[in-house]
C-alpha cells in the first residue's frame, strides 16, 4: 500500500492498521532525513498550510510547524486568543477566510470534540485534527505507538497501561484505538472517578491498582492531569494522587523487570512522574518529541499525495 | 506484455567490469572520491561496482552511500500512484569530495536532477558523475548526460527497460518490455 485509506487525519478511529504501518514506515525515511546536516527536503514547497489552534498547545504546535517547514510548505498561523474570534466569528467562517487566501490543509486544535470532522465536510482543504477537545489527538497516539515500536521492535503483543486522567484524556482514546489497531494489549489505570464507566467496551482491561498495573505492563504511557478540563474535584488533592498513581524510582526499581516509561507532555514533575523517572534511561519521553516531528513529516506528506493539482 | 533481452548475465559481467575499469582510470586510487547509489535499483549496481573495485583493483575503504530521491522528486502529486520512498544511507558528508551516481536506467533525467538536489544535504561536492547502466538516448527531458554507460538504447515512449539483478530478482539481465496493444 502507498497511499492512505483516508483523506483527512480526524483520529485513529477510522484508520486501517495499514495506514499505521505505512505512516509509519514513511515516518522511518523522514527521521532520516531530519538528522541530516540540512534537514530539509522539497517535497510540499508548492502547498500552503495553515495551524489553527484554537487551544493553547507548545509542543504540538511546534511540531507540527517544523514538519511543515521540514517539509517545504508555506505555513500560516493562527491562535484564538489573539484572532477574531474572540470578537464572535463562527469556526466555519474563520476557516473560510482563511481558506479564501488558498489554503490546501488545515492542522487545527478546536476545544469541542468533533470540530474537525465539522469542518472536513464544509470546506474543501484537507484536515488534520491537532486534538478536538476530549476525543482524539490521532498524531500523538502514531507517535507514541511508533516510539515503541522503535524501543521495543514492535507494538504487536506489547502490553501497554494507560495511567491517569482517562476522562479528559484525547491522548488516551487515541492511544487505546491505535494499539488495539497494531494488537496490542490496553489497560487503563487511575483513580475510579477518572476513568469512564464504559471504557471496557473498547477492549481495554481497567486496573486502580497502580503497582498490580506496572507489574503487568511493559510499558508505561503517564498522562498529565487535566485540571483545566476538571470541572469538579475528582480525588482529594494532587499530593494524595500523587502518592497513589505517581511513578517514582522507588517504584520502579521494585518491579522485577524494567519497563518504559512515556508521558505526552507538559509534564507536571512530581505529580505524574517524578523528575528522577523522567529523566531516567528508561523514560522515552525526548525521544517522543523527536519522533513527534517524524510522523507529522509522514502524515503531511500522505495526505498531500493526494491532493489533486 | 513482449520481453526481449538487451543484454544477459555475461555481458552485464563484462559491462560492470569496463565501467569499474573507467572508473579506475579517472579516481585512481579512491581518496577523495564516494560512490552514490540511486535508491532502489541503483543501490545494488553500487554494491557490484565496489566489489569489483575491491577484488580487481585491491581498493580499500571506498565509501558507499545509497541515496533515496523519493521527497526530492518533481513529479509529487503529479503521478497516479506516489512512489514508496527507500532508505537513505550515506554516513559522511561529501563536502569537497568526488562524488559518482550510480543508477541502473537514465531515462528523462528527473532522477538525477532530484538526486543533485538531494545530495547537498550531505554536503557541497567538489564535483559529480554520472554513471548509467542502461543509457535510453533521445527520452531525455533535462540536460543530463551519463559520465560513464554501459549500453545505449534507443526506445519509444511506452517502452519499458528492465534491469534484473541477481540479488533481488534471481538473475542478471536487462529486457525491453513492450506493452502489447490489442
């Protein structure tokens, strides 16, 4: 296969395994091509992208704007808080104006879950989702997938817990959809009032137990508590959560095997993982920033394939 | 689909041997000169012309590096199907060093112009060559000539020229192929 089954990156979901492989193999020539002396190739120089968030973000943002000039686009930026739409412009209107300046994709963080499949069927450009609210985040669960596969040699049997905010976490769903995707096995773990009631209908085991779930996992995927999703008090106090579901070396070192430890970043030192497990030779967390930029490289370029001149 | 043999696995023998032989005769003895494979089908006719090199010539330590063109192309979007790209694998720069492509078929010369954009990523050559299996004469789009061609041919649009290596594809020859119209 040389081509994706789709034209838009919405989420995982939807996604063949197919398509995962191909992104992936594609983002194995593009992480070449970025620890090159000159880093850059040609391939986009006739396309314009624009990143529309709409959501704060550093390092999505980042990345998706050096995959694009990696890449050779034009690229135009644009954030909600500096825009029009704080003066109350719809979404549809936004995209249109930007697009009216011939714009041929669209990366775009939208709070509300669903934004970027609104907005495929409305305009013309090709769209990749940078996260829509608690859904998905589909680049970050390619990445993270593809960091371990690239640690361990591949993803297939690999047995992957999901630690902390389920609720709130786009990383999370699309994590579990691709891993399901690659035949992985999923469990979720963290404190019972932040993971969904349905969350095994996907195919994922559900653990509190943190210790019972490093014991079980041969990697770890911590992710950041969401306060700024948490409408309501969800545990006690970010000490107590900490003690509970945080990662320290300690822990670690207990376990009778070593596992990988991820994280997608911003971490919060100290409540998720500590800074000694963050910084330790087990954490692949760097090496998730760096293929952050390889895969994004992959996705802009498939998607750009096929678009029609 | 007709098939005729352009050249078979002695004469391809005999070939790779002149062009390792010419090779010689302008490098002599390889220091300051790197050898370029073309991703896909130019990386084995490297690794031949090396070994020739290696045995015939009692050459050590020439550099080889295989060169993916695939994001360096001019025709993205412009095919029915995208090409999948390869590996690129050169571990030194060519910064200042003789550099010689090596690719099985010249045919319009996109390749080679993606490839001389390409290569700068690993550095300012002092200067390139060009060395071809199978040279197509009269299909050229770009003024690309081969420094060193191991046969001419001469060929309609719609023709095909195939080179057939041994490692990849059980045996060694180059064949016309012609699509048969009904």
């Amino acid at each position: 296969m040389s081509q994706l089954s789709v034209d838009h990156l919405l989420g995982i979901k939807g996604l063949k395994r197919e398509d995962i492989e191909l992104i992936f193999t594609t983002a194995d020539n593009f992480k070449e091509v970025i620890n090159r002396p000159i880093k850059k190739v040609p391939s986009l120089r006739d396309l314009t992208i624009a990143n529309l968030f709409f959501e704060n973000s550093t390092r999505t943002r980042l990345s998706f704007e050096l995959a694009e000039k990696r890449l050779s686009a034009d690229v135009v930026n644009f954030s909600a808080s500096s825009s029009s739409v704080s003066k109350g412009e719809t979404l549809i209107d936004t995209v249109n104006n930007i697009l009216s300046m011939k714009v041929d994709m669209v990366v775009m963080r939208h709070p509300n879950p669903g934004a970027g499949v609104f907005l495929s069927k409305h305009i013309g450009a090709r769209i990749v989702n940078a996260g829509d609210g608690a859904h998905e985040h589909p680049t970050q669960a390619l990445l993270d997938t593809y960091s371990i596969r690239e640690r361990l040699g591949c993803v297939e049997g690999k047995k992957v817990v999901i630690v902390g905010d389920i609720l709130h976490s786009r990383v999370a769903l699309s994590n579990i959809y691709a891993l399901n995707l690659l035949g992985a096995e999923v469990m979720v773990c963290g404190p019972s009032t932040l993971i969904p009631k349905f969350i095994h209908t996907l195919g994922v085991k559900v653990e509190t137990d943190l210790r019972k779930a490093l014991e079980w996992a041969d990697v770890a995927n911590m992710l950041r508590v969401q306060h700024e999703r948490q409408d309501l008090k969800y545990f006690p106090s970010i000490r107590e959560y900490s003690q509970m579901y945080g990662v320290d070396m300690k822990l670690l070192n207990s376990l009778d095997k070593e596992i990988v430890i991820m994280h997608p970043g911003p971490i919060n030192r100290g409540v998720e993982i500590t800074s000694e497990v963050a910084d330790s030779p087990q954490s692949i967390i760097l090496d998730q920033v760096e293929n952050g930029v390889a895969i994004r490289m992959a996705v802009l370029y498939l998607l750009a394939s096929k678009i029609e001149r | 689909m007709s098939q005729k043999i352009i050249l078979g696995a002695k004469e391809i023998g005999i070939t790779l041997e002149r062009l390792a032989c010419q090779l010689v005769e302008n490098h002599s003895n390889f220091e300051n000169t790197v050898l370029i494979g073309i991703q896909p089908r130019g990386a084995i006719f490297a690794d031949r012309i090396k070994t020739i090199l290696e045995l015939n010539y009692n050459l050590k330590d020439i550099k080889l590096g295989y060169l993916d063109i695939t994001f360096f192309r001019d025709d993205f979007r412009r095919r029915d199907k995208p090409i999948e790209a390869s590996q690129t694998q050169i571990d030194f720069l060519v910064e200042d060093k003789k550099v010689i492509f090596i690719d099985d078929v010249l045919y319009s010369g996109r390749s080679i112009r993606a490839a001389l954009t390409a290569i700068q990523s690993f550095g300012r050559p002092s200067n390139i060559e060009l060395m071809a299996l199978i040279d197509r004469r009269f299909s050229r789009s770009l003024p690309i000539q081969p420094d060193y061609k191991g046969r001419k041919v001469d060929s309609y649009d719609g023709e095909k020229v195939v080179v057939k290596w041994i490692e990849q594809d059980g045996e060694d020859g180059v064949y016309f192929e012609q699509k048969t119209t009904k």
